[in-house]
C-alpha cells in the first residue's frame, strides 16, 4: 500500500512517560503531523499543566494538527455530569484546535437500549456544534460493552440525524463477533471519521482480550490490522489512522524505542 504519510497519526497512549512539548518533538521529528490527545493520561488533564493556548502554539511550532480528544465516557448516559464532562472536554478541544472529540459507551456490563442512545446523540450533538467540534462514536467490541458494532452505531448515529461520524477501531472490530458477518454490506466507508490501529499476538480466547494486550502492528499481529487497513483502502477509505496502544509495557520505553515501534508500524502499512 503507499499511504501518504499526512494520513497518520499518533494517539498520546503511546508515550505515557512524555510530556506533550516532548510528544510534539517525537511526532514531528518521525516526519508525522497528526496527533491525538486524551484525557485520561497520568496528569489527568488534557493539557498536562499547560494552557489550552500554549498546547495550541506548540501544536503550531511543530506543524501537527490535533485529530482528537479522546474520550467522552460513557456518552450513552448523557445525565447532567456527563453534559458537564463533555462541555469541559469540548472547551479543551475548542482551545487546543482539537477536529474532534471521540465518544465511548458505556462498558459495565449494563445495557444500553437503542432509544437511550439515540436520545444521548441528540442531547448531546447541540453541544458539539456551539464549541464547532465534531463527534465520533467509537464502539467499544467488548463483551460488556452497551455498543459493540460499527454498523449498528452508524444505523443509531443516522436515526439519531446528527452529523456525527464513526470511530472504527481494529482491536474492537476483532472483538466484536459479527463484525466480519456485518461489515462489507453494511458499512458506510464515507461516514468513517477516523481508524484507530493496535496489534495483538497474546493468543488467551478473544473474549478475553484486554486493552492491556494492545501493542503496536506486527507480523504475527491476531488482528490483522494491516489486512483491515487494506480492505479499508480497497473499499474506499481516504482518511486518517490512528496509532493507538493500550498496554502498560509502555510504561518502560524510552524515546527511541517508541519511534522505533512506531517505523516498524509504519513500514508494515506501506509493505
């Protein structure tokens, strides 16, 4: 495949120990220019200790655009706290330019019915649209998860006629049993906002899958993240991907070890 390189871009999870200034310098010395931010890192702030117009400076100095913030949880209980959450959140990426702002469901092992989640989306897309951000729903493949499958959260986000769009991830997609069954008929490749990549080679049951056992892409990848990314291309995708781990083995990289993942990553998309 050759994938322009403006296509990519790196998900903050990888590098738990940066701060973003070091972040920007790894992303943009590695020729890359998207990033996404998160609020869930160890300062627990999107912007670490900085302010939403120093973030934005930075992102500038370094030529990188801010892809996402990730994540509104549990979007599909859109009571007072989580509205107040998701003001906060779209503030921030109001401040730091930030595209989008990713949307996860609830993942506790209690449902969610259709009707609560098309009702969230509604409450919710006003919001979106005073702060100018946009809305990406990213189900969750989890056996516990309130919303497993991309096709149903593209039939709710459509129902719900607001202008969000999917988040599709290659770790839940593996999750999510009916995935394969679902997704070339009913997939709508346009309304794809963003793909989101990891790999896994730890071979326990699928059910029993973690975000702990997401790495980056390989060779013995169980995912098949690569594969998806070609089908992907082949049926149309022209947006951007996403590299996001999840495991805490990253706690222990250094620098080096988090650009040399990433090449390798890269290389095996573009192969």
């Amino acid at each position: 495949m050759a994938i322009d390189s403006t296509r990519f871009c790196i998900n903050r999870k990888i590098a738990p120990n940066l701060g973003i200034e070091p972040f920007f310098q790894l992303v943009h010395g590695l020729g890359l220019n998207k990033v996404e931010l998160r609020n869930d890192m160890r300062s627990g702030k999107v912007t670490d200790d900085l302010s939403h117009e120093e973030v934005r400076e930075l992102a500038q100095r370094y030529g990188l655009e801010i892809v996402t913030i990730n994540a509104v949880y549990p979007f599909n209980q859109a009571d007072d706290a989580l509205l107040a959450k998701t003001e906060g959140l779209l503030k921030d990426a109001n401040g730091v330019g930030a595209k989008a702002l990713v949307l996860c469901p609830l993942n506790d092992g209690t449902p969610v019915s259709a009707e609560e989640t098309i009702a969230a989306l509604k409450k919710l897309a006003p919001l979106f649209a005073k702060y100018g951000v946009e809305g990406l729903v990213e189900p969750l493949g989890f056996p516990v998860s309130s919303l497993r499958s991309a096709v149903h959260a593209q039939a709710l986000i459509r129902d719900a006629s607001v202008p969000f769009r999917l988040v599709l991830d290659t770790f839940h997609h593996h999750l999510y049993e009916k995935a394969e069954d679902e997704f070339e008929n009913g997939i709508d490749i346009d309304n794809i906002g963003l793909v989101h990549l990891s790999g896994v080679e730890d071979t326990r049951p699928t059910a029993e899958l973690t975000d702990e056992e997401r790495i980056m892409l390989s060779e013995g990848d169980l995912l098949k993240s690569v594969a998806q990314v070609q089908r992907l291309e082949r049926m149309g995708y022209r947006g951007v991907y996403a590299l996001e781990p999840f495991s805490s083995i990253m706690e222990s990289w250094s620098t080096a070890d988090i650009e040399r993942e990433i090449r390798q990553s890269l290389s095996l998309l573009q192969a």
